[in-house]
C-alpha cells in the first residue's frame, strides 16, 4: 500500500473508530497489552537485530540504550498500555451548548481528531504509547518512526494492530509505515482532507522539519530552553534545591533547566554559594561577566548560549537587574516551554507569572513537574509549545476536538 | 518597517497587551468606534479611490458592491466594535486545576494566543472587525488586506491605529502590511516564532495558498459543501422549508446548501414537489439519472459536481438507499462544515449525527444557522473548518490559548 492508501483506509476506520464504545476500547487495550506479553521473544529479537544494525553504524552509547528493549522494558509498554485502559475516555463528554431563542438546542460534544499522525525517533515504546492513546481516544492513527529502530517498531506495531483488530477496534485503525525514506515523511505531512494532525516527537531538526514543511496541521512540541529566576528576596536555601533539582536530576529532558538569573541584589549573599553547590553536581557554569569573575572555572557565556537548549551538565548563568528584565530576557530567548521565579514577594511572583509567555509558569517550584503524569493526567503524548490547540503537556483530551449538535423542529433563518 | 519588524513589534507589544485590562480594552474599543465616525469623510474619500480603481480594472459588480462603503456601512463597522466591547472578555478566566499531591497548585489560566495574522479580501469591514475581536481579546493583530480595498483598509487601520493607541493599547499591538505584493503574504506565514497562528478570511483559493504554504499554524475557515438529507419518513413540509431556506436565504456563504440527498423511498411522494418549489425559488438543479428523469430542466451532474460549492442558485440533488448511504456521500464530498438530516426517526437522527463529521450536525434545521451570532457567541471572526483548536463558528474564546500556573513552597521532583 502507499502512504495515501494507508492514510485512506485510515480514515474510512475513523469514522467508525469514533463511535465505537469505551467497553470495546477498554477491553482492546487489556488484549494488547496481554499481546505483547505473549510476543515478547520475537519483539526482542527483532530488537536485537536493530541494535546489531545500529552498532555496525557506530550508533551512540546513549542512543543504543534508547534503542534497547529488555523484557522489563516490554512489560512497562503492556502496563502503559493498561494504564490507558483505565483512564476517563474523553469522547463524548460534553462540554457546553445552549438553547437558542428560537428553541434550537446547541450541544458542543467531545469527538476524535480523527487521523493522527505520529513522526518519530529511537525509542520503540513510543510506537505502543502512541497506539494506546490513540485508541482510546478513538483516533486512527499513522506511525512513523525512525529507521534506526524499523524492526523494533513494525513488529510492535503488527502485534498491536492483530490484536486490536481482534478485540474489535476497526481494521484500518492502526498504520505503520514501513518505509524508512524521508520521502515518507514529506507525503504524510502533505496529506491535507485525510490526516487531521500530525504531532512529531524527537529531536529539534526533526520537529523543525516538519512544521517548516507540513501542510496539514502540527502540534509542535518539545523544545525546552527553561529559566529559573531567583528574586532578590528569595530563600536562597529553597532556591538551591529547586536550581539542583531542575538542573540535575535528569538533564537531557525538555523541562530541565538550561539557563538560571540571578538578581543583581542577590549575588553577593547567593551567586558563591550555588556555584560551589552548581560544581558539587557536575554542573559546567556558562556565565556572563560577573559570573566569570566569581567563578575561575566559569566558561564565557556567547549571545548564542542563551538561546541554546544544552540536555547536559552545561548551565548559562546570567545577572539581572530586576524582576522585569529577568521577564524581558526569557521573553527573548525563551521557548515558551516552563519557567520559574524563586521569590517570597508576592508582587513579583504575581507579576512573573502574568507577564511571562509560557505553557507552565512556576512560583517556587522545579520545572520539572511539567509533565503529564505529574500533572495527573495519567498519560502523555507530548508537551506541546504552540499556542494553538493545546500547550503544555498532551494527554486525552487533547487528542480530541468538538462538534455541534444542533437539533430542532423546523427552525429556518429569518 | 519590513513585515518582519512589523511583526516583532507586534509580538514586543503583544506581551503588554495581554495584561492590559478590561477596563482599558473597552474603553478603546469606544473610543476608536468614535474615530471611525469622526473620520466618515476621509474613508469614504480613500474607498472611492478604490472603487474607481476597481472599475477601471473591469471588476465584478457584485465585488464592487462588497468593496463600497457608505456612511452606513461605516456607522455598521462602529457598532460592531462596541458590541465586541460589550461582549465578555475572555482572558484571565480560569478554565481548570488542581492541588497535586505534593501540595503544588496548577491552574489553567485563559490567556491571549499572542500575535495573529488575518490574511482576507475584498471587504473593508474585515479590517475593523478583525481589529476589535483581536484587541477585546488581547492578541496583537498583523493585517494583510487584498489590493483592490488597499486605500480603504490602509485608512481604516490608521484611523483605529491612533484611537487605540491614545486610549492605552500598547503601541505596535495593530500592524497593517501597506505592501500588495503576494511575496508578503508567503512573508508572514513564515514567521514562526513571531506568528502565533495565521486565519485566512477569502476565497478557497486564497485559504489553499495559506494552508499549503504556511509553517506558522494556520486555521483553515470557509469552505462549505453542506449537504441537507431527506430521510424517508421526514415531515416532507418541514423538509421544503428547510431545502429552500438553506439553499436560497443567502446562496452565497458557506452554509449555505449546495447538495440535497433523498432516501429513495421518499422519491414518489417528496421529490417532484421538491423540485417544483425548488423551480419557483429560482434554483438551478443538477441531479442523478432519477433526479433528471423526474425534471426536464435539471442538469445531469458529474462527479464533480458532488464536491462542488456553487455559492449561487445551483444546486445537485441526488437519491440514495439509506441514512448509512447519505452519510457515506458526506463522509466523501463535505468539508466538514455543515450538514443536516431532515427525519422524523430518532434512531436516524441519532445515528446521522453521531456518525457525519462536521462541525455542526442538524437534526431538522436550516444549516443556515452555523453563524457565531446565530450561536450567541456575540461576534465571528470565522468558521472553522479543521478540527485542530477551534471547530465551527470561532469567536473570542477561540482567539485564546491557557498557560498553566504553578505555585509551590520549593517542591522538587523526586
């Protein structure tokens, strides 16, 4: 089949996907997950041929290790997937209406996107989260992910299509694209009328990629160039344990911290002590002047530090004179992803988080809690930072848009 | 200025404007319906420039006649602007949130999309609607008017410009692009980063350009092939008045009617009836072999007449075997706009509008109501035809996004 097909049959199974009920999904969702429990030696041998491939090529450390799948790995899939199983199925909710004067009634109810796309790198268990969500928020959905890990995926993707199909779930529902040109790539994102959105997850050149050439419309997500801001009234011990937490504790993720300001009334009581607590962690200080003159270690911060989104142990560390060019600065080089103030004057957190253009706006609190499951969201498909749609972490619901009911007994347009 | 420093003005002036109060926006938004009434003389004086301009190009009277502007056309764009004053304003309502377990607050917070691009043609009341919707619901707005209105819409914004400006809209939050050069367009579809999303208002052509073109997210509005469908137990009456308002009330916009389905069964009784009425209104009909067997005058109809939006007194009629077979054809020739089943059968009705996929299903009404005004929403900047972010009739809401607000005492993840 080619792309246009698969997107065509997808669509046919949307229509009818959409109605089908949360009974049917549920227990589809429980086969699944059973499925790839039951097909765990072929899923890793297909596995293991991947990670073959990708050595041959002199992949990364990090990235075969992305790459990897173990039988825990294969059982965190099937419990995401049952997971799913036991969340609110969004479609059908409805979310507001009213009766017109004319005694028209107008119902506004959750429904399915209804083609989904999903453009993808390395780690195969997104190929299984993206399915479950999917289903379950009874979209159709187009998977295609990286050649890297093409064995990997299209085995998941066949042992959760069988099963689906089994369980009830529409034939069509579920389209792996088995190409690993990019040529595919172009075509699905130039299927306007029959994919309803496409949502890439990976690297920057990759989402880049695709919103500068897509057609049909894209929820951008994923890149974080996350500042945290410490007042000049702040308690400094709370921002310590914030700064290390954002920074350190996983660095490669888009909610880490990459860029930390400091008030200008605060470094002499503050700048020393975190730099030493920075270097205790590992952490490689980027600074601006004042910063390099504290700090011998220090690496001059260049103009294009601040915009950079390091995913490592590096930090840019500038001084600002206030809380609004701490707010001027984010706004030029943020990615309006997540940023935080340490502060105890309530004006200023107030300020910061009205003034600062972003999905999370946090007062005294790591940025690392944004995230779906943090969030209690149950689930995550990506955190998106555009405006349009949704922002911030996705989940459910916003895998599904709305429709109007309208119902009458004759009513014409005057 | 470039279009590109136009837009980084707008996006400078956006961040103030979003925390620009209600107060002040309505104020504004009085206070520049009175400078369009005080400046009568010289809009007219610019629009009589393009009408000259339009009739030595040969222009369509009908396009001429959407070009004019009169003192009461003017006084009609005024009130409009504070209407949109008296409507609620939309920024700051909290939508959502929670306490998570750790004790963080998250609030979901409706805030301005940030800096819209209104891409439209021909009418010049565009100019000011799109001003007053865009500054009520805080987002700066970058207008790109058609070439043939280029001296009404330059005075229009002007004159909105300075009034908004005097009563405390921030400075650069109204950007009109002077230049009719096409490349200016393709200019500010590409400003990702700047743009937050792109709304084409105009011919499908104009929209397709957009859509195909933009990698700054756009929404898709207006194109309407909406289908009204006789079931054969409808209230056969009921059905001629709502076949004739839809179809003749106002042929030209995009819910209009441009198909008519009917079951087979009610053929005999309903279709020449139909059909005569259909005559007396004036209406061209292009039909199937039956549809044509029963009307000397009907036009036999292509394939491409199925998928085609007439926007005049045409219209393509054709029977089908059932309610599935009336939503298939839907489900393969609309646009997702508009459609609506005449039956007196709940579990038809029921079924029709669970299954069609469009923005607003009917249930025996006139599809001539998918209207923001009709809505109760109080204003229209557009109907949405895509399902990401808004769907049906857009008003102040959909010109919204949320960011999320979160407030702790130093909590870090775990």
């Amino acid at each position: 089949m080619t792309i246009r097909e698969q997107a065509q049959e997808a669509a046919r199974a949307a229509v009818k996907l959409a109605a089908v009920s949360s009974v049917v999904k549920n227990k589809a969702l429980e086969s699944m997950a059973e499925a790839l429990l039951a097909a765990q030696d072929e899923i890793l041998a297909a596995n293991a041929e991947d990670i073959s491939a990708g050595k041959a090529k002199q992949m990364k450390e990090s990235l075969i290790d992305r790459l990897l799948l173990t039988p825990a790995r294969v059982a965190d899939m099937a419990d995401g997937l049952r997971q799913v199983a036991s969340l609110r199925d969004p479609v059908g909710e409805i979310i507001g209406g009213s009766t017109l004067p004319n005694g028209l009634t107008v119902t506004k109810i959750r429904v399915p996107l209804g083609v989904i796309g999903i453009i993808y790198e390395a780690r195969p268990n997104v190929t299984a989260d993206a399915i479950g969500l999917c289903m379950k928020s009874g979209n159709a959905v187009i998977l295609k992910g990286g050649s890297e890990a093409i064995r990997s995926n299209t085995k998941i993707a066949e042992v959760l299509k069988n099963a689906a199909e089994a369980a009830g779930i529409p034939k069509g529902s579920i389209q792996f694209i088995t190409s690993t040109d990019h040529a595919a790539v172009q075509e699905l994102i130039s299927l306007n009328g029959l994919v309803d959105v496409v949502i890439p997850r990976g690297s920057g050149r990759l989402i880049q990629a695709v919103v500068g050439n897509a057609s049909v419309p894209v929820i951008e997500t994923g890149v974080g160039v996350c500042h945290t801001f410490v007042d000049e009234d702040a308690d400094f011990a709370m921002a310590e344990r914030i700064i290390i937490n954002a920074k350190t504790q996983r660095p490669s993720v888009c909610n880490a911290m990459e860029t930390l300001l400091v008030h200008r009334a605060a470094v002499r009581e503050f700048l020393p002590a975190i730099l030493q607590a920075l270097k205790e962690h590992g952490v490689q200080v980027i600074g601006d002047e004042t910063v390099c003159a504290s700090d011998p270690d220090a690496v001059a911060a260049t103009e294009e530090d601040w915009a950079t989104e390091y995913g490592d142990l590096r930090l840019s560390v500038k001084i600002v004179d206030s809380v609004d060019d701490a707010i001027e600065h984010i706004a030029t080089y943020g990615t309006k992803h997540s940023e935080c103030i340490v502060t105890r004057n309530f004006a200023h957190a107030r300020q910061f988080q009205q003034m600062v253009d972003a999905a999370c706006v946090y007062v005294n609190a790591s940025t690392r809690f944004t995230d779906g499951f943090q969030f209690g969201f149950g689930a995550e498909i990506g955190i998106s930072t555009q405006k349009l749609h949704a922002r911030g972490p996705m989940a459910l619901p916003e895998l599904t848009t709305y429709k109007y009911l309208i119902s009458g007994d004759g009513q014409v347009r005057p």
